[in-house]
C-alpha cells in the first residue's frame, strides 16, 4: 500500500463518520481532492481495493469489495468487470442475484464500456449472454472480441489491464467451447488457432483434446505437437497427460540394422530429394522417437509427471506413485498392469523397473494426504479468501490448480487413491525430507492397513508406538 493509498483511505473513513456514513458520496469528494493534492487517480484506489480484498482480513475484504464497486459506479472499466464477474459467479448458485439492482447497473456500464471496444468487456458481456442462454449473442460476442485481438489497432491509450492473462484475455476458448457442444468441431479448430498464434497454452491443450476425440480417441502426431507446446510451457494438465501418454503407449519396434551401403544411399536420398517436407508436425516423429525404447519412454513418462507434480497438481503424485512402484515396466504399457509392487509378475515382457522407488513414492503420496489435510483445514477455518490462499500454500500458488483439486469430493477421491496405494504397498505416510520446498512437514499422518513388518517403507518400532499411542489418545478425546 502506498502512502497516497493510505491517506485516501484513512480520509474516506474519517468524511464518511462524520458525514453520516454516505460512503459513495464521501467516495466522491475524497478522490476528486486526493487527485487535485497528490495526483491519485481512480486507478491508484481500485489497486488499493484489490490489496485490501487479498491481504487483509475479514473486514479490510468488505471494504475492498466497497471500493471494487464505488469504482464502478464512478466509470472505471475493469472494477465495472470484476463487479459483474463477481455476480454472475454468485447467480450461478443463488439464482436471481443477476437482476438485483447493483448487477442490472453494472450490467449497464458494461455494456457502454464493451461499445467503446474495451476487450475483457466484451468477453464478460458475452459470459453473461452464455449463461443467460442467450448462445448465438454470446457467439456473435467472442468473434467480435477475437477480431479485435488478432487485428489490433494501435492506441493512443494504454489500458494495462488488456494484458493480463486470464479467460476474459482468451476468447478463443470459450468460443471453441461453444462450437464444441454443438458439434461444429471445424469451427472449433478454427478458434483454437487463433490461441495458438498468441502462443496460449491452454489452446494447444484443448486443440489436442479436440484432435484426440476427432480421431476416434487415437493418439496423433497433431495430439502429441500440441501437448507437447502446452506442457513444455507449464500447463500442468498437459505435462500429466503426457506423462500417462509415454507410460502407456508402446515404443516403435526396433528396426532391422542396416548396412553400411544401405545407410549411404539414404543418405544421398535425403539430399537429393526435391520436396523435404520440414513441418515440425508432419515430422513429430523424430521427437516421439527419442522414446524409441521402454526405458526411455518411463524416463520420459518420469519427467512430464515431475513437472506436473512441481506445479502441485495432486494427481500428477498419484501417477507418479504408481510408476515408482512399479517393479517391473512393460513395451505395451506400465500403468495400465495392475500395481505391483512386489514383483510378483510371471510376463515374458517384464523388464526391471530402474525408477523404482518406495522412499519417492512414499513422498509423492504424502504431499497428496498433506494437501488434503491442510486445503480442509484452511476452507474450514479461513474467514476470507486472502486466509485461504495464505493457509492452502503451496497448493494456492497456481489458482488455476487449486481450483482442480479443492472441491471436497475431489480430495476425498485423492485421499482414497493416494491410501489405497500405500496400503497395497505397504507405505507408512510421514514427513521426510524427500518432500518439495514449500509443503509442510506435518510429522506421522497413517499407517498403512497391511501386516506389519512386510511393507516396503515403514516407521521405525518407537516412531510407530509413540504415533500409536497419539492415535488412541484422540480415539478416547
């Protein structure tokens, strides 16, 4: 917070107790005197808004949200958005909100400021339109959004929000979801390209998705381009899909060796050919094929989960687990055999598993239980949403992810995969020192259900007596 921040706010409290708490009014007369004395703009308090809305507590969250929509009322266009985003978000389970008197006004200014060509305007305009099932007006609105993006003008004013990352920034998304539920696939790709020349990851990802379920749920060269310009980018989905992608599909059978004079004449072939065709996603083989073999594709596997896993994307651990215990992997696909962590299999295509690992997957299954425990105990807790993020740490870093996983059905799913692993296996789940930078050792949280002195990674006797006693004390409290 700045110091002209601070001053407004203390003033605009101060005015508005005396004034007999006119708050909008009071709102008025202190920035019209705050930008004739320290040049504060309207800007400079919607900023202000959005510190007290993240970083304070439960009162600094009501009077963030006071001035989000003061802002609006007083013309400016991305608070006028957040106010409408924040109703449509709140009609969605309270149905009605929409059409009280704050969202039919802010609705009004939207409107006015989506005319004037204001990008994230239009986008929200047309996520109202779509949840209003207004679908061909919501159309008609993110092709126009999309026109603007792709032929932009140049301005003589910098709007530094119209660079902000987010689904009101890419259209293309929720255009091609529209052509989508009406099987206009072609349409569909057409959006998605439009993402793809603004190099947005999550159009690569949905572009190989369309592409999957457009080839009969076959794997395709286009599938594997686009995955992999979305996971080598950060998308966390991306790089856990190809992850399962390589542990399961099978390496390309070796070639016969060829002779030397074999060898020469493709070589002069290739030079001597007219029409090399050079397209990276014609030619997406040559990467697929650095997985020529079922080591390397685990390997592979390995590094795509690894990223996932860094993102704090729970299921990304569960794969990840279940690959470290493998004991053996196979040509045809290691995780689609069921989980052997034993080595029991009798397969003739058995190979040793070289990543196999109880200590790491012990740890990718206690970051899952951890996760579990401290997303429930924050969003039972947490009064506002800036405690939340604060309490859910490391898991609130990507919003995007914690969104994935924060549902209560969702981690009660991850909880009974990430126990039914350890217990198949044989892990005892506690703190190690295995775990990532940034998630919190909580010490001993379960035993595994299987017979003592036959798991793959278990507590010491004293560590696991004393844990025992714990347990029978909460039992009895």
């Amino acid at each position: 917070m700045t110091d002209n921040q601070a001053r407004f706010l203390l003033s605009w409290r101060v005015n508005t107790r005396s004034n007999n708490g006119d708050a909008a009014a009071e709102f008025k007369t202190t920035i019209k005197l705050m930008e004739d004395i320290h040049h504060m703009s309207l800007d400079d308090v919607y900023g202000l808004s959005f510190i007290l809305r993240n970083k304070g507590g439960a009162g600094c969250a009501r009077t963030g949200r006071e001035l989000v929509t003061l802002c609006s009322e007083s013309g400016h266009a991305e608070a006028t958005i957040q106010v409408v985003a924040s109703c449509l978000r709140q009609d969605a389970t309270k149905p009605g909100v929409l059409r009280t008197r704050t969202a039919m006004f802010a609705l009004e200014r939207l409107r006015n400021i989506s005319k004037a060509g204001n990008v994230r305007a239009i986008v929200m305009e047309a996520n109202v339109a779509r949840h209003n099932g207004l679908i061909e007006q919501a159309t008609a609105l993110y092709n126009r959004a999309l026109k603007i993006i792709m032929n932009p003008k140049p301005s003589t004013t910098q709007d530094k929000y119209s660079e902000l990352q987010d689904e009101l920034s890419s259209p293309w998304i929720e255009l091609a979801y529209l052509h989508v539920t009406r099987g206009e696939n072609v349409k569909a790709m057409k959006a998605y390209m439009c993402g793809l020349e603004k190099d947005d990851p999550m159009a690569y990802f949905n572009l190989a998705r369309l592409d999957f379920h457009m080839a009969g749920n076959q794997h395709t060269h286009d599938w594997l381009y686009n995955m992999t310009k979305a996971a080598a980018s950060g998308h966390y989905k991306a790089a856990h899909e190809l992850g399962e992608y390589y542990a399961n599909s099978p390496a390309e059978p070796p070639q016969p060796p060829k002779s030397f004079m074999e060898k020469l004449h493709g070589f002069a072939h290739y030079f001597n050919s007219p029409n090399i065709n050079l397209d990276p996603k014609t030619n997406i083989h040559h990467h697929d094929a650095f997985g020529k073999t079922p080591q390397m594709r685990i390997d592979l596997a390995c590094q795509w989960l690894k990223l996932a896993s860094l993102n704090h994307y729970l299921p990304a651990n569960i794969t990840l687990a279940q690959l470290y215990l493998q004991k053996f992997i196979y040509p045809k696909g290691t995780l689609l055999k069921p989980l052997d962590p034993f080595g029991h299999s009798t397969e003739p295509d058995e190979i040793p598993n070289h990543l196999f690992s109880p200590d790491l997957a012990q740890a990718a299954l206690t970051q899952v239980l951890t996760a579990c425990l401290q997303i429930s105990e924050a969003k039972s807790v947490s009064k506002t949403n800036a405690e939340y993020l604060l309490r859910a740490k490391p898991w609130s870093e990507h919003k995007e992810v914690l969104e994935v996983i924060e549902s209560t059905e969702s981690l009660q799913e991850l909880k009974e995969q990430a126990e039914m692993i350890a217990d198949a296996a044989g892990l005892d789940i506690k703190s190690t020192k295995l775990l990532p930078k940034g998630v919190p050792h909580l010490g001993f949280i379960r035993f595994h259900k299987g017979i003592r002195g036959q798991g793959l990674w278990e507590a010491d006797e004293k560590e696991w007596l004393v844990a025992e006693d714990e347990q029978q004390v909460e039992k009895r409290v």
